[in-house]
C-alpha cells in the first residue's frame, strides 16, 4: 500500500508538471477525440470493416499486475502538447524505477520513448489493449507486462488526509501499532480512503533544527503527542504542525575550520541544519591540484560522515592563479570523515588508489 501511495503522489507530481492547466478530456479536446474516432469508425466502415484499421487509443486510468508494477495513462489537454501521458513503475523503487511521458497512438496502440523519473535509460515501449479492461505494455527487445484495471478500490465514504506544516514529516499505519518508519521517503502528505470506520495510528517527526509542536484536526488544536491512534469515523484533515527549533545548532559548528595533511588542504563549513560541506584540495604542482567536493550528514554521536555523490575534479590555474579548467574525473565518490576528539580528522576515500587513510590536522586561527 504505501509503495503505491508512494508512486501515486509521484505521478501527480508529474502530471501536475507535465500538464500545467490541463485535465481530463473536455471542451474542444473532448470534441476533437470524438471526430477523430467517429472519422475512423467512418473509414473502417466505409473500408467493410477492415481488422487493420484501428479505431484508436480510449483506455484510461490506474493498472497493476501481480507483482505490483504499476501504469497510469491519462488523457492530457496541454497548450504545448496534447494526448496520452504514460508513467509506468517496473521495480522495486518507485523513484528509481519509474518514467513517464507523453506516448503516440499508432493505431489502437500507444507507442514511444518514455523518459525515465531517476537516472535510468529511457525505456521505448508499446502498451495494447489486453482482455475486456486490461493493457499489454511491451519493451522494445525485451520483457512484455500484463496489467489489469485498479477497480477493486472500494467506493471511498470517508476521506481522510494527513499533512504538514513547516518542516517534518508524517508516517502512518492502520490499527493500533506505530507504522515502521521510512527515513528514505518519508511522507509529507498523503490521503487515506475508507468504506467504513477504521482506526489508524499517524506518526511525527522533525527535520533537523525542528521541533514538533502539535496534532490539528479540521483546524481545531488536536493532541500534543507525536504519536495519535485515532478512530476514523468521518472525513477530516490532520495535521503535524512542526517550528524551527530556537535553540538548534548545526553540529558540524564544532568542526568548522582549515585543516591540513601533508600538501592536502581541507575546508570544512556548515551546510544547511545538520549537514557539512568539506572541500579537500591536494596539490600536484603550483599550477594543477586535485580537488573533492563533499557533502553529507554527521552523525552526532560517532561523529562520522558516511558521503555519496562527491566530485573529484583535475583543477589547473593560469599564470595569474585564475582556474583555467576544472574537468570532473567523477562525480559518484563515496567514503566517510570521521572527527578524532584530539581535533582532527580521518578522511576515507573509498575510490583511494593506495586504500590508506588521511589523518588530517586543524589549523589554529592565526589573527592578523
């Protein structure tokens, strides 16, 4: 259930985004559609009703197979592009695994390249009609999917949203247990359909240098406890309202300095409310250096920074100590800075050559 609460809050994104102003079928999107189909309807009878002539793309709407992989095809009125918008998760990972995009109709197909959500390849693909409401989605030399209908949703007699206001977040589960908590995507929305009366317990939490404040319901002051179990017996909207923590301080505070190892300098500044950017520039020459950019979260109880994403660049300077270039050698750098309680620090790069560690030194202040 939260993997496809998950993707259905993704797809509206998208489809807010793809479809700014736009909607369901109507107006004079929703004439065109019709003349369309009644021309082709037209031909093929004109033709004595030739198999080989399609009456064109109507299904529309949520499908799922057997392994929960998931489409969505709706019908867009945009100003800069009009038809089919398709969005499609095959995996695991809803915001990895997923694309969407605007797809031809070929015939009674729908066909095209769909852009992929993450950092994967786009996917070309064929989606046909499959039994009386089911859809057939084929990728262009390799797996085929069957999907059917997302009918059995029940009719919704009570509708009951959580959200937030400032900065947290919100988990949620039906019965009286608290939900398992996703620290990788965590909710800030999302909206609970019931037929009848069910108890849910909602959860809160803060984001760094937030505190949570209280529950409202309908507006009206609700609990002050992080974690509710409530009987959800009517429509009604909850929520987690959360404040900036007076008091906070970024712990890499405590850390912020020049440092130094051998000819590698480093710098370390704060970044955000609990994060660190740390910059490591070890020189081959006057004119040339390697440089890392890093960012991460510190652990305030090991003190240790567990680091993705960071970018190892060739710098060169000019005669006049302006960078003349500065080419990536990588970008997806991982590793962990560990802080020593005698005032240094330990940096681990795990794309190291040698595999060893650098014990960097802090650099006093000197006042001028």
């Amino acid at each position: 259930m939260k993997k496809f609460m998950i993707y259905v809050i993704m797809m509206a994104a998208v489809l807010c985004f793809a479809g700014c102003g736009s909607g369901k079928k109507t107006g004079e999107a929703d004439q065109k559609k019709s003349e369309e189909t009644a021309e082709a309807a037209a031909q093929d009878e004109q033709k004595g009703g030739d198999e080989t002539e399609a009456a064109g793309w109507s299904r529309e709407g949520f499908y799922t197979d057997e392994n929960d992989n998931m489409v969505t095809i709706t019908w867009m009125d945009d100003t800069d592009e009009t038809g089919w918008y398709v969005g499609c998760m095959l995996g695991e990972d809803p915001m990895e695994d997923s694309w969407g995009g605007f797809l031809k109709e070929e015939g009674n197909t729908l066909h095209g390249a769909l852009p992929s959500s993450g950092d994967g390849e786009d996917l070309t693909v064929t989606i046909s009609e499959e039994g009386e409401d089911g859809i057939q989605l084929a990728l262009d030399g390799g797996e085929t999917y069957h999907f059917t209908l997302m009918d059995d949703m029940g009719e919704a007699n009570i509708i009951v949203t959580i959200s937030t206001e400032g900065m947290g977040n919100i988990d949620y589960a039906e019965g009286e247990e608290a939900p398992e908590i996703d620290t990788e995507y965590p909710y800030q929305s999302a909206q609970i359909n019931l037929e009848e009366p069910t108890t849910h317990t909602f959860v809160a939490w803060p984001q760094a240098g937030n505190v949570f404040v209280k529950w409202t319901k309908n507006g009206e002051d609700f609990s002050t406890d992080a974690q509710i179990t409530v009987l959800l017996d009517e429509s009604a909207d909850f929520v987690a309202v959360f404040e900036e923590d007076a008091d906070w301080q970024n712990p890499v505070m405590n850390f912020v300095g020049e440092y130094q190892c051998d000819r590698a300098h480093a710098t370390v500044q704060c970044f955000g409310n609990d994060e660190a950017l740390i910059t490591i520039e070890w020189a081959g020459s006057a004119a040339e250096l390697a440089r890392w950019d890093i960012t991460g979260r510190l652990d305030p109880e090991t003190l240790t920074i567990e680091y993705t994403g960071c970018t190892k660049s060739h710098v060169v300077y000019n005669e006049n100590g302006d960078v003349e270039s500065q080419e990536p050698e990588y970008e997806d750098g991982t590793g962990t800075i560990v802080f020593n309680d005698d005032g240094s620090f330990t940096w681990h790069e795990d794309q190291s050559e040698t595999g060893e560690d650098m014990v960097f030194e802090w650099l006093e202040f000197e006042a001028q």
